[in-house]
C-alpha cells in the first residue's frame, strides 16, 4: 500500500475510533464537509493541511503513519452475547438475516414496513454487537463470513421460536411468518434475476 494512501486510511480510521464524521472534521478545521470528504477520498492535500488534522485529532504524522489497522476477522459464530441480544429482539433478529442474506437499507424498510428511524436503530445496535459495520447514512457492511450463521444462529433461531410460542396468538403467526423468512430469505435482486 502507498503511504499516503495508509495514511488517508489511518486518518479515517481514527475518525471513526473517536466517533466523528466528516462533518465534526469539517466543522473544527473550519472548511467545508465536501472539501473534507474530497481531501480524504483522493487522499490529495497538502502538508499543512495534514498538520491541521493531525491537531484536530490529538495524533501526530508519525502516528497515522505507524497506524496499525484492527484486524477483523469473518464472524463465523455468534458469541452467546450477541445471541442473546437477538433473541431478546425479533426484529434485531429479522434484520440481522436479512443483512446476511444481502438485502438493502430501502428494500428492508419497504419489504417490511420499518421505519427510516427504527432501521438506523437497529443498524447502530448491530454495529455495536460487531455484527455488521454501519456508516451513515445507508452503509451497511456485514461482517459475516460467508458459512455465517452457523451453529449459534440455529440455536438463536429455536430459542426465538421457543419464546414466541409463549406469547400471544398475534405474536406467534408474525413469529411463524419471521422465521420462515429466516430459514430462507432470498434478496430482492436475486429473486428478480431468476
């Protein structure tokens, strides 16, 4: 890798690390969010400019140089947090399927009537679970291998079953209908192709 491009890497890296967006840079460097966000998506500005940032975010050039990238490696398994975070949430759960199953941002919220605002909750609570990577407004990454969901999943899947069955008429034929979706869920797109 170039360095100046390991360094535009390290830089939005450590933007994230500290939860800001381009926007926050932006705002503190006291430029434009547009000419932030082209500065860091060619990688093409100068020293100076760098020197600033590097103010801005507490860290020296030789830092985002040496800057060690977090290595994430492909969830192949649930940790028994993550899983019980989904079972205690149907619609955690729902979601989480139909992110591993390629789905998008607008064809979840159209296909399933979830509101703007509740789907970015749930994308937030996913990030924070390290099961997927959201970058507003509409990135989702997953971070699943391609075998995921696994054995855990299975067992998410029979206790969420398992406790929609105690619950009311209502619940349980929306749990039915969830859990037919999460046995098979096709993509919208592949299901056009074929």
């Amino acid at each position: 890798m170039a360095g100046s491009t390991a360094v535009v890497q390290a830089t939005r890296a450590t933007l994230r690390e500290r939860g800001m967006t381009y926007r926050d840079l932006a705002v503190l460097l006291g430029l434009s969010e547009p000419t932030v966000k082209r500065d860091l998506g060619h990688g093409n500005f100068s020293l100076r400019r760098l020197d600033r940032i590097c103010d801005v975010l507490g860290v020296t050039v030789e830092d985002l140089i040496r800057y060690e990238h977090p290595r994430t490696t492909a969830l192949t398994e649930l940790s028994t947090q993550q899983g019980a975070a989904l079972v205690a949430d149907s619609k955690l759960l729902l979601v989480t399927c139909l992110i591993v199953n390629d789905w998008r941002f607008g064809e979840m919220m159209s296909a399933f009537r979830i509101d703007e605002n509740e789907l970015i909750s749930l994308l937030l609570k996913l990030d924070r679970l390290r099961i997927i990577e959201y970058r507003p407004p509409r990135r989702i990454r997953k971070l699943t291998a391609r075998n995921f969901p696994g054995a855990r999943m299975a067992r998410c899947r029979f206790s969420f079953s398992r406790a929609c069955c105690r619950s009311s008429s209502a619940t349980r034929s929306t749990a039915r209908a969830m859990l037919s979706i999460l046995s098979a869920a096709p993509c919208p797109r592949r299901r056009a192709r074929a």
